[in-house]
C-alpha cells in the first residue's frame, strides 16, 4: 500500500457515492438560535501562534494590537491537548473535554484487527445499495460522510439555549455536525477528489514528487505545434463499475513568439501570462448523462519555454453547488459564493506539498496563501457586518501553514537553511504575525462595548531539524519483529514484513505508540493487564532515556501512559503511549503510517521546518481577552467552559474545564 492507496482507500473512492445523498441548497439560512443575548462572544482562532513568539514582538512593539488588548484584559499561555495535535486540540475546544471525552487522538487511529491507518475525524461510505446496468452502478441508498468526534460541540449546545452562533472554518469539523447555526467546514475539509489537496503539475522536465510528502500529481507533457494536451484528474466514478478515474480534458496554445499561453477548458477559455495566476476557473466532471461534479481551482502558468511549466491548485469543492457537507445550513455556503464568488473550501488551502516538491517556490506559495487570507479578511469583515447576537467563531489557517514552511529561514541552525532565501524570505513569520495583529485591529474596530473578545490559538510552534522513526528504533529495541530477521528496512506502508506473533509493539500516526495487545489487536501477544502494563512502562523508560547520538539530547522529552492523561469513555481507544517529543525532533515523514526506514533519526532537510508535534507542556497556545482573566493556566476545554458561562447555558457533564474570568 502506498500513500496514493492509503488515501484513496479510506476516504475518497466512496465520495461519490455520498453524492446522492448531496445536500440540497434551498434550507433556510438563518442561524438556528433567535436570542438578542445583551453580551457577545467574538473567537479569533489564529492556527499555530506561539506564546513566546508573541510575547517577544508585543514588547517590541511589533505587535500594536495585541499588546493593547493584552494591557486591557490579559495574556496567558493556554495549554494545548496531548498530543498537540490541530485536530486534538480544536477537538478539545470544540468538545470541552480532553481527548479521552471526544476521541481524537491523532491525524491517524489504526483499525486493530488489521493494523491498517485510518483518518481519525471522519470517515466515508459508500452506497449502502446500488443497482448494476451494464458498466454503471446506481445507488439505491446513499453513503454516508461522518463526523467521527464524540460529544457536543459548543454551537450545538448554545442552539439549545435559543443561542445564535456562526463558526466559521472551525478545524476538525468536517463534515459539520448537525446544527441549524451557520457553520463552515474547516480543516479536514476535502478537496473533489476525496483527498485532503493533490494538486496537478504539467510539464515538458523530468520531475518527480516525494511520495512521503505526496499531495501533487506530475503530468509529463509534449509541446507539439506550440499546443499541449492534457487531462485534470476528477472525483472516481462510482457510477461505473471499478470506479475509473473522472477527468476533464484541456488544451493549451503557446504564443510562438511571447511568454503567453491559451488555456481551453470544454466551457471556456483564458489567458495567462508567464508567471500569472488565472483566479477561479470551474469545472464539471460528466459521469452519467443526469449527473455530474463541479470544482473549482486556479491555474498558475510557471514557464513557457525553455521548459512548459503549469501548476493547477487542488481542485476544490465548489460551494455554489458542494458534492458534499461543506455547511450547515446547506445554503450558507452558496450564500457566501454568491456574495464572494468561488472561495478556498478544502481545509488547509495553502498548498504547502506543492512547495515542498518544489512545485511552487517561496514567492509563488506566498502568493497563495496572500489570496487565502485576503479572502478571509474580507469574510470577517462581512461576519462582523451582520454580528448582533451570540458568537463568532473566526479562523485564520496562514499563521500556520507559513511556520510550518518558512521556520527554515530564520533559523540558521536549519538544516535546511538557505542563506539567500533567508535574505528574502527570513521575516515571513514576523510578518505574518504583523498580519495577524492586524486582522486583529480589524475585529476591534467593529465590535461595540458589549462583546467579550477572546483570541486564541491551538498549540505553539518549535523547530524541526530531526526526525525519528519510532518502528525503527522499536525494531532495533526487539519490540518489532520482521518475518525475515536479515530484511533491515520496510518501505511499505502497514507493516508487510511485519511478524505479529513476536511483535509487542508499533508506532502508527504522529505521536502514538500501542503495544500489540491481546484481545484487542487481530494477532495481539502481549497480556492485557499487568503485562500489559509493566511494558508501557518499560517503554516509556526507555524513550524518555534514548538520546541522538548526533546531539546528545533527548529525543522524546515526555511519554505519556494513555491511562494518565486522558478521561472519558473513549479513553479506552486511546494509544497505549503518547511521545512527546523535545524541542527540535519530530516523527519521520515515513513512520506515521507504518513504514520502517533503516535509520532511527534524519536530519529534516524539508521544507517543512517547523513543527509541533512535542510535550504539550513546551507548546501551549496563545489566550489573550479584554476582560480580566483570573485563570492562570487556562487550557483550551476552559475556554468552553468560558462561553456556556457567559450565555449562562448548562453545561454538558462530560465538560472538564472552568471559566478563566
């Protein structure tokens, strides 16, 4: 199995079955709860923004706004979830539990019984029933997408309050859950393919994509007669039998003489100059004569000649006519396509692997992520307009997605560290972060005395120079077993060489480690219960004592036992193990879903440069409000807590956090 495979397999080969189940776009778009509460809530979710980062810059005075609302209400660090995790940790917010109450415990759980990796938050099924003429397949009953967090969210119980709420691109709720508030998917969100962003790439040069980063798919091209043909993959056709790829095709016509090209897509046609984007371009994937797909994507025309050069954004779903659950109601987001036209819906939209091939480079990703957060300042700006009861989520994804990809380059202990990028790119987080104060200073403007202001993030933000691949220092620790002891690497996902009945542990998603227990595991050997639990601890032991040979420091700073630091009935699905790594070292690429590389630690020479994947003790997020705020260790869950309190709405029972005022 590959990472294509693992992807396709669990989540997009059955979305077009769900099509038929499709949401309708006529449902009523006014938010569910009707109350004129005397106080708001305005949330500003700024993804990723480190405490220390922000402590720093406020005292330069780099950050005006932040430092203001800090001196009128408070600053604190606000613990984040174990592991720090967006989806554990907006899960905990979400849900005001930790993630033994909402069962979240990764970007990847594993089915036991077969060891195979899962997508944690949702999941997606086909037609329960479908009916075969000839090479099509009907669908009788319609399949079904599922949010796979348990509990509440909040919006749902201030709707029971007679609340209004409008969550905007919360992380982790994909699809939304059921709620007549206006709500927009966020993180998790899919593009039309099922996947979570696969752009294409059209090209005359050899290139090549890194299958641990995935995310892009390289067409090799012929310019022939100054025109090129080719094809933009689609959604798999369900309707037919074996589920063939959809595509739609295209042409492209090279000016002989100038840097310009003609693409001609089956509607339309346009336009681009070397180096220019196109904006939004829609396109619709036949698949049987009564049924089709839209989606939309931008097309980036990189280079003309010597080589041709033509990138294409994962196509997204388009929300003038979503082929699944973007919103809640159904109609808000055509509502909001009709005001903005064709926007960003896949969940993280920064194509950060199409920078790390080398796909797009530093200027173009930047360009990019530009449009995405102009697009959303626009659409808090319009939230704010129509603010006059209840809560405002909003979320802000660059801050993100621009540490993730450009901590390199201020780092020079990267080892990706490029000094004549540094010299161009080096401030991108600083500035990022500038932006952020001032979608900040945006919402302060129109907010009226009466709204209570909470800004906040998930987790903070740390180096990544190391990676660590856990199967293989667990193989080399004798926890793993191959079939065939002389076999010194695996490059296949999901444990091929794998010998089960001598294996006592594997490492499987980003932070989580479970033992191969008996009962629970298809081919478990090791004893539920005090054997069980004598080799978590031994493990843990272990890990927490392992040093670098290259550094000498600790790879894993803190290992958690699942038993110590998660409560609620989902506990009992939780990793045996939760690594917690130090500062600077983070899970391979390639250990996540189950490959075992020959080396325990790499240096990370990827773009991908900053990360979060350490003890939650070394990562909170940021809290900052214009009230006073009394706690002074708040965590995500009470800030949950916070918002039932001020709407005086009851609080679920499976809540475990307190009001920070």
């Amino acid at each position: 199995m590959n990472r294509r495979q693992f992807i396709r397999s669990t989540a997009g080969a059955a979305s077009l079955m769900a099509l038929s189940g499709k949401p309708g776009l006529a449902a009523p778009l006014r938010t569910a709860g009707r109350k004129a509460t005397r106080k708001k809530i305005l949330v500003l979710g700024f993804d990723g923004m480190d405490p220390h980062m922000t402590r720093q810059w406020m005292e330069a005075g780099i950050l005006p706004t932040f430092r203001k609302l800090a001196a009128q209400g408070g600053f604190r660090p606000l613990r984040t979830s174990i592991p720090p995790q967006s989806p554990v940790a907006w899960s905990n917010f979400i849900a005001g539990t930790n993630p033994g109450g909402h069962g979240i415990f990764d970007f990847i759980h594993r089915d036991p019984k077969t060891y195979i990796p899962l997508f944690s938050a949702s999941s997606i099924e086909g037609a329960a029933k479908t009916l075969r003429l000839g090479r099509w397949l009907l669908p009788i009953k319609s399949g079904e997408v599922r949010n796979l967090r348990q509990g509440r969210a909040f919006w749902q119980v201030l709707e029971d309050h007679d609340v209004p709420s409008t969550i905007f691109k919360m992380p982790a709720n994909y699809p939304p859950v059921p709620s007549r508030q206006r709500t927009l998917s966020g993180m998790g969100t899919p593009d039309i393919l099922g996947d979570y962003g696969t752009c294409n790439y059209y090209t005359t040069e050899a290139k090549a994509v890194n299958l641990d980063l995935g995310g892009a798919r390289v067409h090799e091209v012929y310019v022939i007669g100054n025109r090129v043909d080719a094809k933009l993959p689609g959604p798999a056709n369900s309707f037919k039998v074996g589920a063939p790829e959809s595509a739609v095709d295209f042409k492209v016509y090279l000016d002989p003489v100038h840097a310009v090209a003609k693409i001609v897509l089956p509607d339309q046609e346009f336009i681009l100059r070397e180096k220019e984007w196109s904006g939004w371009k829609r396109v619709r994937y036949p698949l049987i004569p009564t049924q089709s797909v839209s989606g939309i994507c931008m097309f980036l025309l990189k280079e003309v000649r010597p080589h041709f050069k033509l990138y294409v954004t994962p196509v997204n779903i388009d929300p003038a006519d979503p082929a699944l659950p973007i919103s809640t109601p159904d109609g808000y987001a055509p509502e909001l396509e009709k005001k903005f036209g064709p926007f960003f819906t896949k969940g993280l939209p920064a194509d950060t692997s199409a920078l790390d091939n080398d796909l797009l480079d530093e200027a173009e990703f930047l360009a990019q992520d530009e449009m995405i957060l102009e697009e959303s300042r626009a659409m808090l700006d319009d939230e704010l307009g129509r603010f006059d009861s209840g809560l405002l989520f909003f979320y802000i994804s660059s801050t993100d997605q621009r540490q993730h990809m450009f901590w390199r380059l201020m780092d020079d202990k990267h080892p990706a560290y490029d000094p004549k990028l540094a010299a161009a790119f080096g401030d991108t987080i600083r500035k990022t972060y500038q932006q952020a104060d001032a979608v900040l200073a945006q919402a302060l403007a129109r907010i009226d005395k009466d709204t209570i202001v909470l800004v906040m993030s998930d987790h903070g933000f740390n180096p990544y120079y190391r990676s660590f691949n856990l199967n293989t220092w667990l193989k080399q620790a004798g926890y793993h077993r191959f079939g065939n002891e002389f076999k010194q690497e695996e490059l296949e996902m999901a444990f091929p060489s794998t010998d089960w009945s001598r294996t006592k542990a594997y490492g499987l998603g980003l932070n989580a480690l479970y033992l191969n227990q008996r009962g629970r595991e298809g081919e478990g050997i090791v004893a539920p219960g005090a054997e069980s639990e004598a080799l978590v601890d031994e493990i843990c032991r272990r890990l927490e004592e392992f040093k670098d040979p290259k550094t000498g420091q600790n790879v894993v700073l803190k290992a958690y036992r699942a038993k110590d630091v998660y409560q609620g009935p989902a506990a009992v699905s939780a990793p045996d193990i939760i690594l917690g790594f130090n500062r600077g070292y983070r899970i391979s690429f390639q250990s996540p879903l189950g490959r075992i590389p020959r080396e325990v630690l790499e240096d990370n020479t990827a773009k991908w440069s900053g990360d979060h994947m350490g003890a939650a003790e070394t990562l909170p997020g940021i809290l900052l409000s214009n009230q006073p705020v009394q706690a002074e260790s708040p965590a995500l869950y009470d800030l949950t807590a916070t918002i039932a309190d001020v709407f005086e709405a009851e609080k679920p029972k499976d809540y475990i956090g307190r009001s920070i005022f």
